[in-house]
C-alpha cells in the first residue's frame, strides 16, 4: 500500500531524467534523515524522523506525511554534536548522525552529549534512558535490533579517531526491557557503523587500518571478518547494507559491487557503471532493488546522479538505468550526501538533495514505482572463491 502524501508537497521534475520528485522538507539550514543503514519512517509509514540543522543547532523532528506537518521532538543542549572526521559541525542539540529509530517501541533514541533519551514518535513523550561515563563519548551511527529488545550503540575513549591509535573502543547493547547493559566486544579501532543483521548479529565498520566489514554475534561477543580474508578477494568493502538476501555492498578500490553471506562467508560479485564516480549503496531491507548514488569523490559531494541496476545483459555486462542526472548539493561532509533508501511501500527513494531557492538541503523522494527487481542477483551465484566470470572477465586478480 502507497504511503500517504499530502499533496501540498513542492513538486519537480528530477535533473536530467524528469522523474517526479517531492519535496518533503525545506526552509533555512539543511535537514536530512536518519542515518542511510537503518530506518528514517516509522513502521505504520506516518512519520519521517529527520534532523534540522539551522540556526546554530542541530535537533531532531517529525514529518506526518499525510498532512505535512512537522513537528520538533527534541530539545537538546549538548555543546559538542559534530560526529568527526565525517561531518561538518551543526551547532547545540543532539549527537548528529546518531539517533535511532525503535520502529516496534515507536521511540526515537538519541543522546544529548553522554546522556542517552528516547522520545516516543507520537505522544512526544521523552524519557531519560542512561548515562555514558564522562571519560567515554558516543561515536559511531548506531542501531536497533529488529525486535526492538536491544539498542546497539558505539563508545570510545573520549577525544578518539577513526585512523589514529585507538585502543577499547566498545560496542554495547541496552535492553529496552531491564535496563541492563552489556558490552559485546572491545576493538582496538574508533568503528563508526553498528548494523543489526538480525536479533542476535551485528555489522560493524570500519577496522582502524583499511576499510572492511565485521561480524559480531550479540549472544557471544566473537567477531569475525568478512569478505578481507576469503579467497581471491581484492580490494575492501565500504558501505554496505543489510537485506533479506544477505549484506549489500560496495568496493571502491575495484569500482565493484557484491551481495554476501555472513554464515557462509560467500560471495557474488560485478562490476559497476564506468560512468559511475565514489559510490554509496542504496538500501532496500529487501535486497531487490540495486542503485547507488555517484558522487564526484570521497570529499567532494557537489554533483550526484543516482543509478540504478536493471539487470545483466545474457551477452555480458550491465544494464544501467539513470534514475537522475547531476543534482548538485550544497554543503560538504555527511549533510551533502544523497544517501539513497528505498520506502517501505517500495514506490519511492528517499534522498537528501540540493535546494536552489535556500542553497542548502532537503529530503526528497523520487518516483521509482516503475522499477522492477533487479534480474540476474541471487543467493544460488554465492561461493566462498566469489567466482564467476563478470567480475574476473574485467578484474582478472579477483580470480585468485
């Protein structure tokens, strides 16, 4: 079922290919969702929870989709809330880039400085949950389990960085129900994503010495790597996303893309769009819809397009669908990233874009619902070599 829009939304045609795009958010300042790797709309598709970057501050709000409506749903005072190295700094207010949507409890949680809150999405009600040591901060983008028994979130010691020494950075659950807490795992490296695979796994990025993935079993605190020590690989996974198929990721350094199996370390990988530049992954939970934004580099998010995967071609190669053509933002760090995902009615992709008129911006969705599931990526292509002639026919050392 289409979620409901008010239709006093600002309309446009997208840059380059006309598709219809809505405004959902504008005005002063930047406002953007959620974190791209977990979810930004509320489970009954009412509200989208974003931040509202203006004035010195940074809090958190709600959109009723239906009526365009927006309203404040946090208050917070919190002095330091740039999330370093990877994002400008927004000002007072809460942590940015670290909140976390409860979809089953309806609670957004967020920290104001080391004090960590929920404030439910409809009574806005806000209460205290627990305190962070003050000789420890809140690092990295946090999560959820799916069942929303347990928050996920990061600490290090307080002043730490990715890429510098680091030692005892934590990842540590809270039990919604208790009150209980628990450190899983310690690493030696400021890991900045926690992802829940399912109730009782966790995706963590990245380690201190090369991007990459980690495996952490909430039950019993192993980690395991993925993917960096399987047979033949090259390169090293950066983002990624969590679906019903398995993890969802992209390669850089060899311009690839992949789906894996965490339980089996298998693989199936291909190669992107020459025409695609620095690549995020799109995140669809069902894993059937493959597109990527494309920016011009790692540090410079001034011109975007966003790409989608039709297929593979039976004589070889890619099919590639231009979803839009260059949308510039404004800005720079994580504020200027499209950070593409999928709605949970299926007929959209949320996107963070530029807005002329105020030269900042705002969350947009743009009209996907003639898009079929991608063809040709399935679990049965997955094997621990990742071996199969797309990727090896243009990156012969994948082959091992």
């Amino acid at each position: 079922m289409a979620m409901e829009l008010w239709k006093g939304f600002r309309k446009m045609a997208a840059p380059g290919t006309g598709r219809l795009a809505i405004q959902l958010t504008e005005g002063d300042g930047f406002t953007y969702p959620l974190y791209f790797y977990i979810p930004t709309i509320t489970a009954d598709e009412r509200y989208l929870i974003y931040h509202r970057a203006t004035g010195g501050q940074v809090q958190l709000w709600r959109l009723e989709l239906a009526t365009g409506e927006s309203r404040q749903l946090t208050y917070a005072t919190s002095p330091e809330t740039q999330w370093r190295p990877w994002c400008t700094d927004p000002g007072v207010g809460v942590l940015d880039h670290r909140s976390v949507l409860n979809l089953p409890r309806h609670e957004v949680i967020f920290f104001d400085g080391n004090d960590a809150y929920a404030v439910h999405v409809e009574s806005l009600e806000c209460r205290h949950l627990f305190t962070v040591p003050p000789e420890r901060e809140v690092y990295g983008q946090n999560c959820c389990t799916p069942d929303g028994r347990f928050l996920v979130y990061i600490t290090t010691p307080r002043g730490a960085m990715w890429g510098k020494p680091c030692r005892g950075a934590k990842v540590i659950t809270y039990d919604f129900q208790t009150g209980e807490q628990h450190t899983i795992c310690s690493i030696d490296s400021a890991i900045f994503h926690v992802v829940a695979y399912d109730n009782d796994h966790l995706v963590v990025t990245h380690p201190a010495d090369h991007p990459g993935m980690l495996f952490v079993d909430r039950t019993t605190g192993k980690v395991a790597v993925l993917r960096d020590q399987d047979p033949g690989v090259a390169g090293h996974p950066v983002h990624f996303q969590v679906t019903a198929q398995g993890i969802a990721y992209d390669v850089p350094d060899i311009h690839a893309s992949g789906l894996y199996d965490p339980f089996l370390h298998a693989r199936f990988e291909f190669s992107l769009s020459p025409e695609m530049k620095y690549v995020h992954i799109g995140r669809d939970p069902e894993g059937k819809l493959w597109f990527y934004e494309s920016s011009t580099s790692p540090n410079s998010f001034v011109h975007h397009r966003l790409f989608f995967l039709r297929g593979f071609r039976e004589s070889g190669g890619e099919d590639w669908v231009e979803l839009t053509g260059d949308w510039p933002t404004f800005g720079s760090g994580q504020k200027a990233h499209f950070h593409p995902q999928l709605t949970p009615d299926r007929q959209w992709i949320l996107l963070t874009a530029g807005d002329e008129r105020s030269q900042s911006n705002h969350v947009w969705l743009l009209d996907v619902s003639d898009l079929e599931a991608t063809v040709g990526i399935s679990r049965d292509l997955l094997s621990p070599t990742g071996a199969h002639d797309r990727l090896i026919r243009q990156h012969p050392e994948v082959g091992g």
